[in-house]
C-alpha cells in the first residue's frame, strides 16, 4: 500500500493531492488568520515563547482529516495532539504509515506577523522518511523532496551544493529562549573564526535554506519529530548531510544523541559535528564522509 502511494504507478497523483490537502488546510485555517489573531486566539503552552493558536489547532486538525483520507490506514502524529498526549508518539514505531505534521511551524514569527512560517508534513513509515512538503503560504513557497526522487521547491530542482572555500560558515541554532544550559554550552562551541551562529527562525524554513545552499548548516538541541522529518528529507535529497554527535542518523522516534546538525554537504556536517563535541579541544572526531551515515540520510530508522 504505501509503496504504491509514493512509487507506483499513480504516485505523481498521490503526491500532487498531498500538496493540494497541505495548500488547503494553510489557505483555509492559517492565512485567514495572519495578522489577523485576536488575544484569547493566542495561548502559551509551556512558557512565554511556546505559543499556540487556533490557526495550529484547526490546521492539524484539518490536514489529519484529509491526509488520513488520502492514505487509508495510516495514523498522524500532530504537534498539538501530542502536546494533549505523548503516548501518540508511540506510532512512529509501528507498523502504519505516519503522517508527521508542524501546522504552523514557526508559531511566534506568525503571531508577530512575520511571514517566515510554515506548515510541514512529511510521511514515514517503520521509521524511514518517504515523502516530504515545506509550505510557507506568506512567501508563496512549496518545497516537495521523495525518497531517491529529489528535492523541489516551487516545481524547480533544489541543490544544496557545497560552501565556497574560505567562507564564513553561517549556521542556525537552536533559539536560547528553547535550550538548556548543556545545549548552550555546546552551540558556543560554534564560535569560533570562520563560523557564524545565529538563532533559527522556523525550524522548518532553515532546513529548506540549507537545502538552497542559502545557509551552511542547522544545529539543533531538541528531537520533535514535527520539526525536523520533512526537512530532514529535504536536505538529503537535496544533496546534503546529517547526523547526531554520536554519528548515527536522525531517528525521528527519538532517544537521539544531541546536539544535531544537517548541513550542505558532508564535510560541513563533519565539520560542524567536530565544533559541537569540541574536537578542537581534545573531543572524539566526527566519523569520516563514506563512513556511517554520510550517503543516505534518508532512512532515519526508529
């Protein structure tokens, strides 16, 4: 069944109507209510930067509805159902297809009015990322990327590519107002001369920077499978490199050495895997590109 949704012969329909249910649930919940929120639409979650609205809640609930119409059988795990119970997360070792889903990636920039939001789907199953869709509605951008197919963003091929030599390497961090005092130790170790940290916007957006060869690298201290599968895929199949501190692929059902980093290519990912384990002051390198999981980042197995 799910090879036939994402290979077979009718998997160009399939993906399309993916994309037309993602355009959908943004066009009908999310942009209506951009700069457009009144106060009790806007609630903290676990803090005052952990915002959600009801343009999250209706768009997941949209886009469970229609994914799970669109691929009979298969399960969601949503950003908001999760936070109402995280035993849903349980599914992403099961057997069904999963539909992994961010409705508003990016919640605080879309509270504050800034167009750098997005909603993310990816799908997986048994762990391995199939198919994934980055839209940002403000900026009119639609990144697809397929297992072994490629990467596109607004139907034109997406290739990272590699840094030019000597340039100064910019990677996007976990925000501060997220990490903890361990990950903020770690990301200092970013800088140093010829690396440029800075703090991420949407998770999601960044990914897609990485795979427009736009920015070097993202580093990121939590594992939220919502944030972080669909541009996963994207990079990889966009030409470019992940892994954990310990060297081991992202697993999106968690338990993750971290810090993380997705970077244009495998040297940069090595690079910056070496500067978070503090290589430079006595730490275990990062695994050599061809050795573990520097050729195919796709398969993040549970």
């Amino acid at each position: 069944m799910i090879d036939d949704f994402v290979s077979g012969p009718d998997a160009g329909r399939h993906l399309s109507d993916v994309e037309e249910a993602v355009r959908a649930a943004a066009a009908v919940e999310v942009m209506p209510r951009f700069r457009q929120l009144a106060a009790h639409e806007i609630v903290e979650k676990n803090g005052p930067h952990d915002l959600v609205t009801v343009a999250d809640r209706l768009a997941e609930e949209h886009l469970t509805a229609a994914l799970t119409k669109l691929l009979p059988g298969s399960v969601v795990v949503g950003e908001e159902a999760v936070h109402a119970d995280r035993g849903i997360l349980g599914v992403l070792s099961g057997d069904a297809p999963v539909w992994i889903v961010d409705p508003v990636d990016g919640t605080r920039q879309f509270v504050h009015g800034d167009p750098g939001f997005a909603t993310l789907v990816a799908l997986a199953h048994r762990g391995e990322l199939l198919a994934s869709w980055t839209h940002a509605p403000a900026l009119g951008l639609m990144a697809v990327a397929v297992r072994g197919g490629g990467a596109r963003l607004n139907g034109e091929p997406l290739h990272a590519g590699s840094p030019e030599p000597g340039a100064v390497l910019e990677i996007a961090t976990s925000h501060p107002d997220f990490s903890s005092l361990e990950e903020d130790e770690a990301f200092a170790r970013l800088v140093v001369s010829g690396v440029a940290p800075r703090p991420c916007g949407s998770a999601g957006l960044e990914y897609l920077h990485v795979a427009q060869g736009a920015l070097g690298a993202v580093a990121f201290g939590w594992e939220n499978p919502w944030d972080h599968a669909s541009g996963l895929l994207l990079v990889a199949e966009a030409g470019g490199a992940s892994a954990t501190v310990a060297g081991e692929p992202f697993r999106i059902a968690g338990g993750n050495a971290l810090p993380f980093t997705a970077a244009r290519d495998a040297a940069t990912a090595r690079r910056v895997l070496d500067l978070l384990k503090g290589a430079h002051l006595g730490g275990e390198p990062a695994a050599h590109p061809g050795e573990g999981p520097w050729n195919d980042q796709r398969g993040t197995g549970a």
